[in-house]
C-alpha cells in the first residue's frame, strides 16, 4: 500500500483521561499532538499510525487496515508498545520522558512530557537564512553533542537504538539543553532473540547498514547519524547519502572546505563517525565522547609589544641565514677551486 495522509485526532477529544488540544507533528509512522491531563498539565501524545500500513478517513477514530497489512501492523504495534515501556524506564535529562502509554483504537498512545522550545533543525536552519559564519559555532557544537550523547548512552544501557538521530529529532529546550525524541524507528533492539524491524531512515544521516537487508547494526549505527547530525550543524544540509556514496564518495571535497571555519580536531571526529565500514566507526558512544573532549587551546591574542619583538626576531633569523649562507657558499667554492 502506497504511504497515504491519515487525518488526525479532532481537536478537543477525550481519550484514557487526556484532552486533545491540537496536532503538532506527523510522519511517515506516527502523529503527535500537544494534550492536557486531567490536571491541566501539557503532555504530547504520540500515535502508532503508519501511513503505510493503515488508512484513517476524517470524522473515524479507527484506522482501515487490510488483512494483507494486518500482520505487519501488529509488529509494529507490539514493537512501539514494547518501546514505550522501556523509555518510560529510562529517566535521564536528555531522553524524552515517557510518562504514560495505552491502547485505544486498536492502536497504541505514548504519552511524553511535553517541552517548550524547537527542534535542532529549526535552530540551524534560522542560522543558515541569516548567513551566519560559521553556521554553529564549534563550542556550541561540542557542549550541545556532549549532552545528546549523555541521553545516547543511557539509550543503549538499556539495550535499545534509536536508529533515527538527525536535527530533527534533537529538540532544544529554552536553556539551551538537548532531549532525544522520537524513537519511532528504534525497531531494532540490541538482542538478538527477536525477529527484526527494519527502520525508515533518513537519506545522509542514515548508515550503511541501514540499507542491507542483514546490517549489522549496532550503537556504532547511532553514532554514524551522531557524525550526520555534526555536520549538518556546519554545513545547514546533511552529508551525502550513504548508499550513494558506496559508488562515488564526495566527503573528502565537503571536509575541505569546512577548514579554517573549523578546528582540525572537530573535522577529524565527523570524519570517524562518517567511516562506511562500521568497524573503523567509534565503537561506542563514550569513546566519541572523549575524542569530542579533544580541543585544540585558543591562542592567546598578542600584545602590541609581543607582535613586535615577534616581527624583529623573525628579521634577525633571516638576516642571520643569509649570512650563514653566504658563507656556506664561499667555502665551498673555495673547495672547489
């Protein structure tokens, strides 16, 4: 079945005690809608409806899915309900707060801690239509993706992946600090016991693996989209697809020009995490941290007096090396005659 637009939950509907106030965002997987408690607190609820595999006209509450989909759909619907009780056990500053899930027409709702403020995306993209040199800055770069990767490693402690971080899925609180969201793709556990799900991905912050059928996937595919998402913060677009990039890399022409905007250092770990072959990727989310730590010391700026005495030591040099020089040359010819 072809993806089609499924319409949303009516704004004011009562559903397991919460009140729907409006959509707020949609994908290819699930909706999400800014709602209220029974208290009057703002939560986000999120949807198990993808467009794929379900079709709900406006006016019903309950999707249509054919009996050829059926199957499909209640993995994924196990999956979804399954990973929303292992967020809601996760309880980090930097992982979205699941606070509630339950089933209502013949789906599942994860009902999340909602916060003020905008996507990492957004945050770029406001950068990129002012022509701000350079697009982030590096300090913000490495702060911000210190903290993502804080909320990454609780994520995989608990034996999950998220096989989807891009800028989009970074939201930024007012203050400035990052929370993971949207684990719609997170399909793929690290255990290895149950079927698998392969995930949508997103075209340049998706790794290699992603696109074969057996990938080996693994927190090395995070840290691929972890690699992504850095760039796409120094370039305001993402790198080149993977897939692509199997048959013509054109990397190593974007690392350039991203020199002098940029330290060495930074450049070198997007290169790490952007490796096609998984194993030559930081094999977990501490050892990109700690590269991440690595920077370079601004210089201190110069006096006037410093840049001088630079100036006239530099003349000294040189005219000393002449001088040596000339006499280098003078006895060789005198050896020669």
């Amino acid at each position: 079945m072809a993806a089609q637009n499924n319409a949303p939950l009516p704004d004011g509907l009562e559903i397991a005690g919460y009140r729907i106030v409006k959509k707020i965002a949609s994908g290819g997987f699930s909706i999400v809608y800014l709602a209220s408690d029974e208290d009057g607190n703002a939560v986000a609820i999120k949807e198990y409806l993808p467009s794929s595999l379900a079709l709900r006209q406006q006016g019903e509450l309950v999707p249509a899915i054919s009996n050829e989909n059926l199957p499909i759909y209640r993995i994924g619907l196990k999956c979804f309900f399954e990973e929303g009780r292992a967020l809601a056990r996760i309880s980090h500053p930097n992982v979205v707060s699941v606070i509630n899930f339950f089933r209502a027409n013949e789906t599942v709702y994860m009902v999340m801690a909602y916060e003020s403020g905008r996507s990492l995306q957004e945050h770029i993209l406001r950068r990129r239509d002012k022509g701000e040199k350079p697009l982030v800055s590096e300090r913000f770069i490495r702060r911000m993706f210190n903290q993502v990767m804080n909320g990454l490693r609780e994520v995989h402690t608990n034996k999950l992946l998220h096989l989807d971080l891009k800028p989009a899925n970074i939201y930024l609180r007012l203050d400035g600090t990052p929370i993971l969201l949207d684990f719609g793709a997170a399909r793929q556990t690290l255990k290895s016991d149950i079927p698998k799900l392969y995930p949508m991905y997103t075209p340049g912050f998706a790794a290699p693996e992603l696109y074969q059928k057996n990938g080996n996937l693994g927190p090395w595919t995070d840290i691929y989209s972890i690699g992504a998402s850095i760039f796409a913060c120094m370039v305001g677009a993402p790198p080149q697809p993977s897939d692509q990039r199997k048959t013509s890399d054109k990397m190593d022409g974007h690392y350039r020009k991203l020199e002098g905007l940029y330290s060495a250092e930074l450049i070198e770990v997007v290169r790490w995490c952007l490796k096609m072959d998984p194993l030559e990727r930081p094999q977990s989310v501490f050892a990109l941290q700690k590269a991440l730590a690595v920077q370079v010391q601004p210089q201190r700026e110069l006096t006037f007096m410093e840049k001088a005495s630079q100036k006239w030591s530099s003349i000294f040099r040189s005219d000393k090396k002449k001088r040596v020089e000339k006499d280098h040359t003078t006895i060789q010819e005198s050896t020669l005659n």
